[in-house]
C-alpha cells in the first residue's frame, strides 16, 4: 500500500468516527473499555486507533514483490554475498523457502517462495531438491557425481551458484519445466546451466 493509499484510509477511518459523534446520543451506543491509568476509551475510538495503528504498520512494511537494488560485482554476485565467500554464507543472510528445509540467500529465497506459490495458484507443482550448498558440501558433491567441466554434474568448490545461495535445483515435470521458462524471468530466476533444467539461478537485476 503507498503513502497515498494509507492517506486515504485514514482519511476514511476519520470520517467515519466523525460521523458516529456527530449521530444522536439515542442512534449510538457508547460502550468504553478500561485504558492504562484508569481512562477510558469509547469503542469508536478503539476501532479507530486499531484501524490506524494498522494503516501505519501497512504503511512502514516493505512491499511483497518491491523490487530491491543490490550492487553486484564484476561476476553479478552481489557485494555483502562476496564479502563471505563461497559456501561460507552465515545463517543471518539466508532465509528459508516457504516452508521447506531448504534456504537461499534471503532475497533469492523470497522470491523462490512467491514463484511456487504463483505456479501452485495456476495447478502447477513445483518441488525444490536442492538450494544453498556449504563448501564441504560442494567437495563432497565432486567427489560423488565428478566435475561438469568433466562431464559430470557439479561445479568446482568454490565457484558455485549453489555456494552463493543464488541458485536452486528444482523438480520438474513437462508441465512445470514449461511454466518455469514462461514466467521464472519474472522473478529473477533463468535457467543457464546447459545438461541441467532442473537447475534455476537467482538474477536480481532480472527481476520485474
């Protein structure tokens, strides 16, 4: 909600306490309710400060969706992820996808949760297998299924998209993989790993 849009209520909230004063004593009901210190407050006035407590609440929080400027580096990673390294992401800078296991860096794992939502919303389920990835879990990887640059399925330690938080391996079946390459872009996500389309990197630049 914009400032206009909060300015607009409050506007309508007084009105509407303004028109209950105003009515015949016999039209109203006044009912009062203890206040700290022994006051009292009319119910209308109750109403009307919980009503403007939430206009000003709705007013300060910030935006589902509102797109958020990250300066990124010369490789696109933005600079407070790179300032960590790879694979070394504390836990305060990642946040949980929806209700999975599963956590990105906090604004790749917002937006992740809002896409599944989306698709949910259009009968499209979309599963996630895979999200941010330790260092020791991208040796670990390496050793199990080889380096791409090999032929295998994971990236050098160190270098992957996984270790930033920045990329999410998802389970797709026809439907969802075509929903995905129709709308993922919307919400920051491209598919850019060739041999792998269950693999999504987050693109905050890319959002809409």
């Amino acid at each position: 909600m914009g400032i206009e849009g909060v300015n607009s209520r409050i506007a309508d909230i007084q009105s509407r306490i303004l028109a209950l004063q105003t009515r015949p004593a016999t039209a109203v009901a006044t009912v009062t309710t203890a206040a700290p210190g022994g006051a009292t407050m009319s119910r209308s006035g109750t109403v009307f400060a919980s009503h403007l407590e939430g206009a000003i609440a709705a007013q300060d929080a910030p935006a589902t969706g509102r797109r958020t400027t990250h300066k990124l580096n010369s490789k696109g990673i933005p600079e407070d992820l790179a300032a960590y390294g790879n694979g070394k992401i504390p836990a305060d800078a990642l946040a949980r996808v929806g209700d999975t296991r599963h956590r990105l860096w906090a604004p790749a794992a917002e937006s992740l949760t809002r896409l599944v939502a989306d698709a949910r919303r259009d009968g499209v389920k979309i599963g996630i297998t895979d999200s941010y990835r330790p260092y020791a879990e991208q040796v670990d990887l390496v050793r199990r299924k080889g380096l791409y640059s090999q032929g295998g399925l994971a990236a050098r330690p160190g270098t992957s998209e996984h270790g930033w938080g920045m990329a999410t391996d998802l389970d797709l079946n026809s439907e969802a993989l075509a929903w995905m390459r129709k709308n993922a872009d919307r919400y920051g996500f491209v598919e850019n790993t060739r041999r792998e389309p269950w693999h999504w990197a987050f693109r905050p630049d890319r959002m809409a």
